[in-house]
C-alpha cells in the first residue's frame, strides 16, 4: 500500500482514524476469528466506537488509564480500539502476574478501570485490596452477575470518537522486567500511527494488505504481538486469527497455518523450533506464508534452515523494544534483501547510530552501543523524570543498552546486551557469542551465559545449556566434553568457566531470557 492511499485526515490525531478507513475501505470483509466466530470490519468500528461511548458513560475521561488484565482473546482489541477512541490510556497486563505483580502496575498507573477476565477476576479483587484501590472493573463473558459486576457485553454508549494530539499517550506498557522492576513506558498516538503506517506501506511480501491473514500466538499484553501481529491486518482490511498465548500448540499451529491459508506469522524462537521438531512438520503445506518474522531472542541456524526449506519462506529477523513501540529494525523491506545473523536495516525516518563510551560514533564493523531516534521512540517513561533523561542523549536519541555494529550497506547485527557484556581480565565477553557458539553443538538444546565474579579475572562466564531431546542428562555429553568444544572455537579467555545443565532457562512469555534471574542465583 502507497502511504497517499491513506486519507490525510487518518495521518494525525487519534490513531484510531486507521481502523475506521479500514472499515469504511472493507466493512464486509472478516476482520477477527476466534475459534469459528467472526466479525467484520465494520462490525469492529461499531463495537470499538459503543465501548467508546460506554468508558464515557462509566465516567473515564481522556488521559485516565485503564488495565486491560486478559488472554489473548477478541475483546482485548476491541477494549483496546475503543478506549484510543474515548481518549483512554490502555495498560497491558501479563494474564500470568499475580496479586502483587497486578497490585504495582494499577498503583503506578493509577487506573481509573481494569478490564478482565472472570479466572483473573479474584486476582484483580486481591490486587485492588492491596493498593488501596477501587477502579472499574469490567469483566469479559462473564455468567456470575451475583455480584454487581460490570459485564463488557453491556460496555456500550453512543459511538464516539474524541480528538488526540499527536503527543498524547495512547498506550501505557510496562518494560518485560527482565533487569528487575518494570517501568511504564509512554507511548504516543503518534508513536502507535508510526508503527502501523510503517508496516502498511513497506514490506517485501507479495501480498495486499487486505489479503493478509494473520495468526496471533504471542501474548497481546507484549508490543509485537499487540502492533505488529494484531493491529496491522485491521488497519489494512486483512484478517486475524486468535489463539491463546497461554496455550501454545506447535501441531495446532501447523494445522492452521495450512487450512487457513495464513500469510503471516510472528513467534519467538521457541515456537519455531516446537514446529520443527513435531513429528509430522514436512508433511504440513505451510507455502501460504509469505512473511515469518522472529523476535524474543536469536533463533538457531539448524531450526531456521529447517523450517525455511520446508515452508518456502525466509524467516526475517528485526529488532525492537517496548520503548520503541517495536521496531526500528527488520529484514522486511531492506534494499539488499534478507541477510541472515543482522536485524536488517533501519526503518523508514528511523535515524541510528552506533558509538563509543565517549558518545563518539565508531565506523562500519566496529562495536559500540546503539541509539535510535525517530516517529516510534517513546516519549519517556510513565512518573520517572530521572529514569526518561538517563536514557535519551541531549539530542534526541534513545540509548537501547544494545551493543551492535553495522556493516557498509548498512544492515546492522546485535551483538549483545550493553549490560551483559562480561568484563574478564580487561577483556569484553559477549554472551551472546557463547550462546550461540553452544546452540551449535548437537547436545545442546538452549544455552544462556552470563558473569559470575572472579577474583582474579574480575568476571567469568557460566553458561547454563538445556540438554537437546534425545539426550539423557548426565550421559552422553559433559562438561569437559562442552568446555573443551568451546575452548576449540573461541579464545581461551571467553569460554565458560562453569557450565551447568537444567531443564529450561527462565523466560518472560514473550522469549526473553531473564538473565538477572541466573545472576541471582550465582550471587
């Protein structure tokens, strides 16, 4: 689609203008399914502009917030639509969190509404007790009404679509926590238009936007599952099909992808590798996909090679953060096509460089941390004046705390986290090298690494490998056997001094490895 294709009027204010155009260009066309229900464009707008009226009615006014504590289902997009239409600022809630975790982000955000589902419902109740707090809370399908709850079915008032300022928040999310306590990030209708105009106008898929169907299985409380899997078909007049994030299905998967035709898919690393590994993966017809796109941590050269042969397609790797409203970078759309092991190159009025500790900027191939500025940066985060300054430079850019280096054509590579990185006798470790490095041999599964203190060498590295399937722990392969892999392929000073099996490394849901959690227990 041709950015002039999109009604000037729809290219400012309330991000929810998109959606509409969307219907009024394909307001019979399937919008959404859920496991055999669907419902149209048009049936979105006019349901998304009632919750409108209906938040007004309850009360909220434009700039409260309001939690949106649910699985993956279709009500948490239309509870998301409505509130950009009413104004509201949407809080995404991990399904998984609990009392505590629930009872932080609706003090913090102070929320005038939660929306939930009837499991979550005693969480909620136990969360407001603890934060002294008592929002709205609007329950989805819920038969109990014993208890003088507001049901979503009933969420409806006359349609109503308020102005936004470009500047205006639209979306509050909280940072994944895997360096500690999350933050809420402010991201803007303007950040949210950016994304959803990006993926609509610049893609290298030979398929039309209303032809995309596409299948969620990431969490929509994450930032790629929500943008860049869910609010991208509905934007352009395409179709989406829900599954529980909760519930994953590698099998299930398959059988969708074949029988509905699916274009597009987005899944983290060990989605693919499930699919992979399924018994019967090559006899599924997976040649409908036309975009496979992985995030959440780097994806294996074996899994990639295996599932691009036999679906017909390449996986495209990109990069992104919560504070970016996802992507800055991807393979999709880049001028010298797909290069495998880079994040692609940036997007469209999407400015980066890479420097040194000294904020100098360092020249192709050489490592330094990477800043990104453009329409997608946030524009800080929610009550911490101290923390937003911290990281945007004097000019505008955003410190990622990624170390990166790019290459003459511009395709950039990560090379690992800024505060990963392990400083052992004078010299930087990338634990992303050894992780990699681990992936690659036969008995290893998944493989973190990360610095446990030495008094000699300051800091050392200890790798945490998950066994591959067929191999029986404690047998076949050793730690003497990995550590002298390791010492065959890399410098003697960055292999691990400890290497120590388990059965799974600690994971946010949407594959982010939490890394201060195997740092903690080496403390």
């Amino acid at each position: 689609m041709d950015l002039e294709a999109i009604d000037p009027s729809a290219r400012t204010g309330n991000v929810a203008k998109l959606f509409d155009q969307a219907a009024a260009e394909h307001g019979d066309a399937r919008a959404m399914e859920h496991y055999g229900t669907g419902w149209t464009h048009a049936e979105v707008r006019d349901w998304t502009a009632a919750v409108a009226g209906g938040l007004h009615d309850l009360g909220l006014e434009p700039g409260d917030r309001m939690l949106l504590f649910l699985p993956n289902c279709p009500q948490f997009l239309i509870a998301s639509i409505g509130a950009f239409k009413a104004g509201v600022v949407i809080s995404p809630v991990n399904p998984q969190y609990k009392r505590r975790e629930v009872a932080y982000q609706l003090e913090d955000t102070d929320a005038s509404a939660v929306v939930t589902h009837p499991a979550l419902r005693e969480v909620v109740d136990q969360a407001c007790e603890d934060a002294d707090m008592d929002p709205a809370v609007i329950t989805v399908g819920s038969e109990d009404r014993d208890r003088d709850e507001l049901a979503f079915e009933d969420l409806r008032g006359a349609p109503t679509l308020v102005d936004r300022a470009d500047d205006d928040v639209a979306l509050l999310p909280y940072t994944s926590g895997t360096t500690g306590d999350p933050k809420g990030v402010r991201l803007t209708h303007r950040n949210t238009r950016a994304q959803l105009l990006w993926a609509l106008t610049a893609s290298n898929v030979d398929v039309e936007p209303e032809e995309i169907r596409s299948l969620i299985w990431l969490p929509l409380y994450h930032i790629t599952g929500f943008t860049h899997t869910a609010l991208q078909p509905l934007v352009g007049g395409g179709r989406l099909y829900f599954r529980s994030a909760l519930e994953w299905d590698a099998g299930e998967c398959l059988r969708l992808v074949e029988e509905e035709e699916i274009t597009h898919f987005v899944g983290v690393t060990t989605m693919y590798a499930d699919m992979v590994d399924a018994d019967d993966f090559g006899e599924y017809d997976l040649t409908s996909l036309e975009s496979a796109t992985e995030g959440g941590a780097k994806l294996s050269r074996a899994v990639q090679e295996r599932f691009e042969e036999t679906a017909g397609v390449d996986i495209s790797e990109g990069y992104g953060l919560t504070e970016t409203h996802g992507a800055t970078h991807t393979q999709s759309g880049s001028t010298f096509g797909l290069r495998h092991g880079t994040i692609g190159q940036p997007l469209r009025m999407t400015d980066c460089k890479i420097v040194d500790d000294s904020g100098e900027e360092v020249p192709p191939g050489e490592t330094g941390e990477l800043l990104v500025r453009g329409p997608q940066v946030m524009a800080g985060y929610h009550g911490m004046p101290d923390a937003t300054d911290a990281v945007f430079t004097e000019n505008g850019y955003f410190r990622t705390g990624d170390i990166a280096r790019r290459d003459e054509r511009n395709y950039y590579e990560i090379v690992d986290r800024k505060k990963h990185v392990i400083v052992s006798a004078g010299y930087n470790v990338y634990p992303s090298e050894l992780e990699e490095l681990l992936r690659d041999h036969e008995a290893v599964a998944d493989a973190a690494v990360v610095g446990i203190p030495d008094e000699r060498r300051n800091e050392v590295p200890k790798a945490y490998a998950v066994p591959a399937a067929d191999v029986e722990p404690g047998s076949d392969v050793t730690t003497t056997e990995l550590t002298e892999f390791c010492l065959a392929e890399v410098a003697e000073y960055k292999h691990p001094r400890e290497i120590e099996f388990v059965d799974e490394l600690p994971r946010t849901t949407s594959g982010k490895v939490q890394k201060y959690k195997l740092e903690g227990d080496d403390a």
